[in-house]
C-alpha cells in the first residue's frame, strides 16, 4: 500500500519538475498500457473459477449499479442545470 502511494507522489513529483517538457509520446505509451493492463485483467478473471461460476449474479449486480449511476448522474445533472438556469433567468442567488 505505502509503495503504490509512495510511487503515486513520486510520479507527482516527477510530473512537476518535467511540467515545460513536451512529450506528445507519452499519451500513447500510457494507451497502450492501460490496454496490456485490461488485457492482464482479463486473464486473471477468466482463469478464477468462482468469478466464473457466479457470473450471471454478479453481471446482474452490474447492470443494477449501472443503471444507478446513470440516473443518479442525470438527475444530479438536471438539478445543477435547473439550479444554474433558474439563477441566471429569476436574478436571484
């Protein structure tokens, strides 16, 4: 744990001192990280039996949170938009 956030903020740090640099390369090589990254995840989840044998229950799971997270983010997107029109039309805070 101490050296996932130990690396974290030497990354941060790093980021800081190189911040004037351009390196256009440096976003593809994170792409092509993060899908090595994904890939590997994949491996590791299809060869766990148990995450296999209850794939239906936890795909159902999923789709619940899913469908949450989309509305919950809409209506809060609604009520922000709401909030702001109304304040800029009515003039008052």
């Amino acid at each position: 744990m101490f050296t996932v956030i130990g690396l974290m903020f030497v990354g941060i740090i790093l980021g800081y001192a190189i911040k004037n640099y351009r390196l256009k390369f440096l976003s593809s090589i994170i792409t092509t990280l993060i899908w090595v990254l994904l890939f590997i995840l994949g491996i590791e989840v299809g060869s766990n039996q148990q995450i296999i044998n209850g794939l239906a229950t936890l795909g159902m799971e999923a789709i619940v949170i899913t469908i949450a997270a989309v509305l919950g983010s809409c209506v809060a997107a609604w009520l922000l938009w709401y909030a702001l029109y109304k304040r800029k039309k009515g003039g008052k805070a």
